[in-house]
C-alpha cells in the first residue's frame, strides 16, 4: 500500500512539475473578505502541530501564492487551484523557528480579474505542545442502525492514521469509543458489544477482555474513565431508550430509564457498588475520576417518567471520595453544579490532569447532547467554584465528547458547527491563567476531506503515546478470547 | 459442416444470446437494473477510484459500478448486460478452442453464461463477477496467445498477482487454465517433474497473494481467499460462484476430449438440449414476484402514481412492500377513501410500515412519510437503509432524498454535501446542480410546488415521534395544516387497517376541514356499517350516503347473519368493501 502511495506520489509530482504554477504579478487588494475553510483566521496552534491545511472559498480561484511569515523564517507555498497543502518539513522547521511567536499569513489568489491580496490572519504558535495522538470512532451521525465502524488513532502532528478495531474484523459488532487513562497509549479501554464481547483493557500492551457486570447491575458498563493508578475502572450502567425527533435537526433523543455507577477493580474482577451511587430514585451516570484518583465526578438527575418527561429530566455535577487503597467508594456525595438551579443539564465530565479544571456539556436537558443545538463547553475551577462559559470555544451548535492533553494546556472537543451533522474534532489552547483562546478543526492533509467525509468523528481522546495494538490484534485477540466474569 | 454453414450458425447462436439478453432485462427484468442502480453512488472522482483501487478486486467493482450507473435506464442496463453475457461467451469459446475442442462443441462455451446469468438474476449478485470473469477470461486467452513456454509461464506469474488484484479470486480460474494445459502437455509429452513442480508453484503462489494481503490489508482472510465484492453481502459466498469458476475450468478441458461427429442433427440436438437448459435455469434462477415489489418502487420513485393504480388492477399486489407504493399511490391520486380495500390489504403495514433493519424495506415507508410531511421520519427511514446496505455502499436514491429532506428543514449545509457528491455523479449531476441553486433561498424553496408544501405540510413543533401512536402522529400533523388531506386519509385508513371503529368515528369529523365533494366510498361503507349497528332504519342517518352502499350493507347483512356458510359467496360478492376487510378476513 505504501509502496503503491509512494509511485501515485510521483506520477502526480510529475504531473504537476510538467504543468507550471503561475507566480503573482500586477497584485491588486481584494474587496472581498478572504473565506477560508476550515476557519484557520486568528487561531493559537501548538508547536508541534500539522501542517494547517486550507482551503480558500473565495469564487474562481485558480492558483494561490501564500507565504507565512515568523520573525525569522517564512514558509512559501503556490499551487494551482484553491488547496493550500504546506510541505511537512518546511512547516515543522517554521514552527519550531516560531515557538512562541505571531506568524503572519499572506493570501494571494488569481481569480478571474487577476491577482488579489486578501487581508492577512495570524496564527500564534503555542510553545505548549499537544498530545499527538487522538483516538475517535468513526461513524456515520444514524440513527440505530451503524455499518462501518472503526476506531481510529491520528497522529495529529502529522496526517498518519491508524486503525486500531474494525467491526469488519470483529464480526461487525458494534464497538464504542476507545478512552485512554492517564493520556497513555499504555492504559485505555473500549466496549465491544455482542455475544461474547466485553470490554477491551489495554494495560501496557496487555490485552483483557472483560464482562464488567454483575448481578447488581442494570447493563454491562457503558460510559467510563479509568482511575491513574490504572487499577480501576469507574463505569455507568444504563438502560438507554432511543427515540426520534419530529422536527428539525435533532434527530435523536437518548434516556435512561435506569441508571447507576460501579467501580471495577480490574485486578480482583470485582464490580464495587455503593448504595449512594446507585440509588433506584436517582440516575447516575458519566462518571470520571478527579486527577488524582480520590474523588469520583459524576451527573445525578431525579428519575422522572420519561419520554413524558424528558424535558425535565436535568442532571446536577455531583462528587463522590473514592479510597484506591481499600478500594472503597466514599460516604458522602457533595453536589458541584445544581441543575434545578441553573435550568439546564450536564453530561460529559472530564478532569483535567492538573486537577485545576473540570470541562463538561451543558444542554438544556436530558443526557444526550450530540443532536441538541444548545448543547455548549463549559469549564469549573475546582478551586474557586468559578465557571467558565467558554464563549470563545462554543458556536451554535453541539459541542461535547471533549478531552485535556497531559500538561492540560489544550483540548480536544468534537463540534457539530460545519454542518451541524458531521462532527470533527477541535482543539482549543487554555493558558495557565485559564483563558481560553479559539479553537480550530484538527488538519487534514486534504484539506477537503471535512466536506466529503460522511463519517463523524466520534469522542475524540488525546494520548501522549499510541496505542500498542491495531485492528489485526484486536480481531485475533478477540477470536481467542472469552470475556473473564466480573462479581 | 461446410464453413459458411459452421460460421452463420456459431454467429447466430452469438446473436441469439445477445438479442435474448437483451429483451429479458429490458422487457422481463428491468426493474432489477434499476433496483441495483439505486444502492451504489458512483463518483467521477478521484478519491473514488483510489478508494476501490486500493483493495483487490477493485478495479472489477469500480468497472461494474460505472456500469451499473447507466441502469439508470434499463435499456442501457440491459445493452451492457448482453454486451457481457456475449463477450464471455465469444471469449469462452475463444479459449475453449485453445485447449483443441472441435467447432461442434460450440454450444458448450454457452453454458458458463447461462450459470452467470442465473445468478445475474438474484438482485444481490453484483455485476463485479461478470466484469471479473471478462478480465480473466482476456488474460486466459493471452496466454495462450503466447508460444513461448518460459514466456508463458512468467506471463503466468505476473498474471496472478495483477489479476488478483484487478479481478479478484477469480484469478483461480486463471491458474485452473495454466495448470491444466501444462499437465496435458506434459501427458503429451511424458515429461513430469518440471510441469508438475510448475504447476504445484502456481497453486502456492496463488494462495500465497491473497495471503500477503491479508496480512496488509484490514480484512477477514476467508473474504480476501473467497472474493470481497462479488455479492452484496460481504458474508455470503453462494456456491453457485464456485460453480462457474468450476465450470470455466473443466469446459475447456473436458469438450477438447469429445470426439468429431459430423451429423447435423447431432448439433441441432446438442443445441437444442444447451439452450432448453439453459432456458430453464436461467428462469429457476428469477423472481418475478420481487421483479414486481421493485417496479412499483421504481414508480414510487418515478411518481408514476397512476400507473402504479393501472398495474395493480390488473394483478392486486400482496407483499407489504408493494401494498405501501399502491397505497401511496392512491393517496397520492385521492383514490385512498374510494378504493383502498378494492384491493388486497395486509394491514397496517402495507400502509406504514414499521422500521425493519434492512435495506429495502423502509424506502417505500419512507416515500409514504415523505409526501405526507413527516420530513424527520421519511428522513430517518432512508437515513437507516442506506446505513444498512450490506456492501456498506451509498445510494444514489437515498443521498437524493437525504439532500431534499435538509433542504426541506433548512440544513443547507447538510444538503450541500450530499448535493456536491450527487454533482459527481452521471445522472443526478443536472438535479443536484439545479438544486444547489435552491440552498438558502427560502423564497425559492417555499415556491418549489413539492419542496414548497412539504414546508407547510411537515411539524413545525418538535416533539419525540412515536410509531406505536401512529394514528396520534398522523391526526397531529393533519391538524397542523388541515390542506394536509393526504394525511387525513393515512388516519382514517390507519384505524380503518386496525379495525378500530371507535377511533375512526373519532377522527372522522375531522374530514370537515377538507374539500370532499363526496364522502369517500369506504368511509360510507364503515358509517352505514356503524349506524346499522345500532339503528332499525335510515332515518336520522347524518351523513349522505350512496343508496347503493346502503342497499349493499342490508344485503351484506342479511346473508351474513343467515347463511353459515356465506363466507366466500360475501368474499366474491363484496370483496371490494370495508365489510370484506373488517368482517371476512
């Protein structure tokens, strides 16, 4: 396959050296605003970024001249055509040349009536890096019905993409989205639904497949985290209802009718339970642990009749002690964020790894926010209580499924804002007196590829390191293996 | 046989099988080409071509799917299919003459077409097979074509990588050809150790492509070593496959061992006995009765809703599947009221079906759903059908649909994207054109006679669909536009199909905000039903009811209630009433 990429690669750079790329000359200033997509305008980009590919939606262009600016150094770049496509080394030594500076960048275009110069935007370099892999699951945004799916690791520094499971290879069962623990490559999971399926632990390479269920509890685990110290496991089990919208863009409505929490200590192959985590009045689900693995984050709402109800049914942040050493589950749940009291709902808690922040989703109700508009980031300081609306992340459109980088300088979040169907994945930089700057759709190396792809990106998570199996693996792991019995 | 008369009859035999190809697809059997057509979106684009490129067997599918396109019309479709059939045939004998079979056997190179087009029959097989078959049967005759034996056999074993590659495991049928005329030749020669040790290289290389690829490529083994894209369910590998790989192998082999005859009417019998079998398998292998399911799909899509009508008066249709069009049908003509249970009726789900997980079934639900306004629902129908096609292709049929239902609720965005993909395509490239000229301009779209009123027709309030209270979905939606009379008459049949009298004497007075100049015959028919129910006369009767309808129901009511055994005299006398449905079925 490779191979074969390399010979397309040189057919196609013969082919383009053979047809000349036209130089500016007789420049004039554009009347017209410069539409470009993804919108790259006055973005903050990590250091160790790929290239940040564009397209320029300005009508009848036909070449373009860009030249992005540092202090020291500049990046050049003519090509026929509206596609901006950086050659991978010159961007990394640009970037690296302009850790921490404003590059300028300098678009140029021939359209019809000649050339033009549009008005310039800014990238800010971040000296912070960014975990370069992101796990996400690629679907298309259905309703019930899944066909394809994968999961996929993309080396954001870059354009390399990975399968790491493929429901091809895995007698098309379902699979659910892959989290790491600890941003480690070395400590992740996902479910794998069907007869015989399971969860997939990833501890150092070593693969288990695990029925993280017992008697007590309603389903198999459904959303999760994994503790640091990587011995547990906290989980929601759900009975989870769909049903359908009658109008507008929101498709699907998911409810629980039950739901509750469980930790699994993956070394005893035991589920721990706690009547206050569990409680048949309450909903409990989207569990995280704090950084440091003493609390678990959780959402609460009052189980209401539902779908009759659905639109009272609000979640509260609610927190709960977790003792690793006896593995016990504190005696006291504390309530963070009063749902009743706010008017809306959360889901989707994520710590981040300097235990300074806690990100969730707010929609106006229920537990289901991919298809909600209104569905926004919002961020609490665990210190002061003080939240954070994120005006600068959110638009008007979903935004959720997100995750910190290690040094919790950066995001990852899936946005519905293209289109409002197809979800991609946006990173977003957080300085360290928490500001948070605006984010941009992660590089593709086509940069077109957002707009043909008919696949979602689904719950992006960011790890320092990869994952140490790929599809082949999974499938054969999968094929010898029964799921081991959790109590 | 002289010359001219050995070569008049072989090009006859030739045209025989071309003209009668022909004719079958294009009079018999065309609603399966366009059946076809409706699951593939074959893009003029070059990530596409990459993307089948890329995976063995490829270059055979992206060839049967940019041949599939033009079943659009099934002329075409039926012209390229004879093109096919007679191509393999010309080919076959081709190579069936490279193994030394006399002329007379020409009848036998028919009977590997006749197999493909059996299978070409099940609506599921895909035309890759015969594309595949077409490649492998050049490069057969290429080898032959080549004297030279070391030429011959690296010819060979280039061949079987590249055509693994361009056509798939088909390529096995290539090392059977290889294989065997060098182990003729070495009985021929009485030369051993080398042919065998060729042949024995042969087999283990091409076992060992498929081999090598699994380990590059993210497929199941068993699908790289039996074929990826032959049928459309990936799981599936019908026998009938091997049969034609088997059958392509030993022909040559075999019919070069028949001796020479030289009596005409040992040919004529020989034909005669090729094309009496051929006939009868090729018709073992077609459903006529899914033939029909999917013409009155195809003129749901066509909105060919008159003569959807014309053809089930003239053979009432039974499956769910074409029950839903017709009734669709008579909605759409204002016929529903009037003329539903002249028909054959299987309830509610020949009306609105309830959601199956495949890929066939919800596409005519959701044309019902569509044209009645509930643009989310038809949206989600075809949305899941297409998410269910086995091949894990798209449709063209869908992705238009999918485009209307965005432009519809205003996700212009999400419309584009399946309008700029329809716009790579051959003939859907005008419409999606034309109808990205409507994205944004709601004065446009509000004016576009069906886009315009599916505007007015659907729910402007949100709310979670349930199809357990369908009848409460479709009152709801009546009484958001009471010009909604489509919608009116889907109620009314839906409790007429469940028998409930209760709720249909509830809904009815709903009929009031419609313009009916008449009370349609089947609602009378329910009415007077009702009233006799629980009235000794007509007197007082609210509703203008035909005095045949009303003479009819006392007769219907006088047998009923004093002959036992009346059931199938009422069943031929009234079985185009409501009385035949609620009371006799």
């Amino acid at each position: 396959m490779k191979f074969l990429s390399i010979i397309l690669s040189i057919v196609s750079m013969l082919v383009g050296c053979m047809s000349c790329t036209p130089s500016p000359e007789n420049v004039l200033q554009a009347d017209e605003p410069l539409l470009i997509y993804p919108d790259y305008k006055d973005v903050s980009i990590p250091v160790n970024i790929a290239p940040m590919n564009f397209l320029l939606r300005n009508e009848g262009v036909e070449a373009l001249y860009v030249i992005v600016r540092a202090e020291k150094d500049s990046l050049e770049y003519k090509t026929r055509g509206n596609k901006v496509k950086f050659p991978m080394a010159k961007w990394k030594k640009l970037l690296e040349s302009a850790r921490g500076e404003t590059l300028t960048v300098e678009v140029i275009a021939r359209q019809r009536k000649g050339w033009k110069r549009f008005s310039n935007f800014n990238w800010q370099v971040m000296p912070d890096s960014i975990d370069p892999y992101i796990t996400y699951r690629l679907i298309e945004p259905g309703y019930e019905v899944w066909n394809a799916l994968q999961l996929v690791e993309r080396n954001i520094t870059n354009f390399e993409e990975r399968v790491i499971a493929d429901n091809k290879l895995c007698e098309e069962r379902c699979m659910n989205c892959h989290i790491h623990g600890n941003n480690s490559g070395d400590l992740s999971l996902f479910h794998l639904r069907g007869k015989n399926g399971g969860t997939i632990l990833n501890r150092n390479g070593e693969l288990r497949l695990l029925d993280l269920k017992n008697n007590r509890m309603v389903s198999a685990a459904v959303y999760g985290d994994i503790h640091p110290g990587g011995r547990y496991g906290v989980f929601s089990s759900n009975i989870i209802i769909p049903s359908f919208h009658s109008y507008g863009n929101r498709r699907l409505e998911v409810f629980d009718t039950v739901s509750d929490l469980a930790i699994a200590d993956f070394d005893k192959n035991e589920m721990l339970i706690s009547p206050l985590t569990s409680d048949s009045t309450v909903l409990e689900t989207f569990p995280t642990f704090s950084a440091d693995g003493k609390y678990v984050y959780y959402c609460a709402a009052p189980n209401l009749p539902v779908p009759d109800s659905i639109r009272e049914v609000r979640y509260s942040i609610c927190r709960i002690g977790f003792d690793s050493r006896k593995g016990e589950w504190g005696s006291k749940v504390d309530t963070l964020w009063n749902a009743e009291e706010k008017q809306a709902s959360v889901c989707l808690l994520k710590a981040s790894p300097d235990g300074k922040y806690l990100l969730y989703t707010v929609a106006d109700y229920g537990t289901f926010p991919i298809w909600h508009r209104e569905t926004d980031l919002q961020m609490m300081d665990l210190e002061t209580g003080r939240i954070d609306t994120l005006k600068m992340v959110n638009s008007n459109r979903s935004e959720t499924y997100h995750s910190w980088s290690s040094n919790s300088r950066w995001f990852v979040f899936a946005s519905k804002r293209g289109d409002g169907q197809y979800g991609r994945v946006y990173v977003a930089y957080i300085d360290k007196n928490g500001e948070v700057f605006k984010p941009f759709v992660i590089p593709q190396s086509d940069p077109e590829n957002d707009d043909l792809n008919l696949k979602s990106y689904n719950i992006p998570d960011i790890s320092a390191t990869p994952v140490p199996f790929d599809a082949k693996k999974i499938q054969r792991f999968y094929r010898q293996h029964m799921p081991e019995q959790f109590k | 046989m002289n010359l001219s008369v050995e070569k008049i009859g072989k090009t006859g035999l030739t045209l025989l099988l071309a003209i009668t190809a022909f004719v079958f697809w294009n009079n018999y059997y065309p609603a399966h080409l366009l059946y076809h057509e409706q699951y593939q979106l074959f893009l003029f684009d070059g990530a596409y071509l990459w993307e089948r490129l890329s995976v063995p067997e490829g270059f055979a599918d992206y060839i049967a799917e940019f041949l599939t396109q033009f079943y659009y019309h099934p002329w075409m479709g039926a012209l390229i299919l004879s093109f096919l059939l007679t191509a393999i045939q010309l080919l076959c004998w081709a190579l069936v003459k490279k193994f030394g079979t006399l002329y007379i056997y020409y009848p036998l190179s028919f009977i590997p077409v006749f197999v493909l087009w059996h299978y070409l029959a099940d609506e599921n097989a895909m035309l890759s097979l015969a594309v595949a078959i077409l490649i492998v049967l050049i490069a057969g005759n290429l080898y032959f074509l080549i004297k030279n034996t070391r030429l011959r056999l690296i010819y060979a074993l280039g061949c079987i990588p590249v055509l693994y590659w361009l056509a798939g495991t088909i390529v096995y049928v290539f090392i059977g050809w290889v294989v065997l005329s060098i182990l003729i030749e070495a009985y021929r020669t009485r030369t051993y150790f080398s042919p065998l040790f060729c042949s024995l290289g042969l087999i283990a290389w091409g076992i060992l492509i498929p081999l090598v690829t699994a380990y590059f490529l993210q497929y199941p083994l068993l699908r790289l070593l039996r074929g990826l894209e032959y049928y459309r369910f990936p799981e599936v590998f019908p026998n009938i496959i091997y049969a034609i790989g088997l059958l392509l192998v030993l022909i040559p082999v075999v019919s070069s061992l028949f001796p020479l005859w030289n009596k005409r009417i040992g040919v004529i019998i020989e034909v005669v006995l090729v094309a009496c079998w051929g006939y009868n398998y090729v018709k073992s292998g077609c459903d006529f009765s899914k033939e029909e399911s999917m013409k009155y799909d195809w003129m749901v899509r066509e909105k060919q809703w008159n003569e959807i009508i014309r053809m089930a008066e003239s053979k009432t249709p039974t499956s769910p599947y074409s029950v839903t069009c017709l009734n669709l049908a008579l909605g759409m003509t204002g016929q529903m009221g009037d003329r539903m249970f002249e028909f054959y009726q299987n309830g509610t789900e020949g009306l609105l079906a309830k959601y199956q997980r495949d890929f066939t079934s919800p596409l005519p639900t959701s044309e019902a759903f569509y044209y009645l306004g509930m643009i989310n629902t038809a949206q989600r129908f075809t949305f899941e059908a297409m998410e269910a096609i086995p091949n894990f292709r798209k449709s063209t049929r869908c992705f238009k649909r999918l485009a209307e239902t965005n432009l519809i609720n205003g996700q212009y965005q999400v419309a584009a994207k399946y309008l700029h993909a329809l716009s790579k395509t051959l003939f859907y490239k005008d419409w999606a054109e034309e109808t990205l000229g409507y994205l944004g301009n709601e004065k446009k779209i509000n004016a576009h006679p069906e886009w315009g009123w599916l505007r007015k027709a659907r729910y402007t309030e949100d709310f979670l669909f349930s199809d357990r209270e369908m009848d409460m979905m479709l009152g709801l939606l009546y009484q958001h536009n009471y010009q909604n009379k489509l919608a009116f008459e889907y109620l009314l049949a839906y409790v007429m199909q469940q028998r409930d009298i209760d709720k249909f004497m509830r809904y009815y007075p709903l009929g009031a905000h419609s313009d009916y100049d008449h009370i349609p015959k089947h609602y009378q028919e329910l009415l007077v039903y009702v009233w006799t129910q629980t009235h000794n006369s007509w007197k007082g009767m609210p509703w203008s009811i035909y005095p045949d309808v009303m003479r009819d129901i006392m007769d219907f009511a006088k047998i009923f209630s004093t002959q036992s055994n009346a059931r199938e005299y009422l069943k031929q006398r009234y079985g185009q009433t409501y009385w035949n449905y609620l009371l006799l079925n």
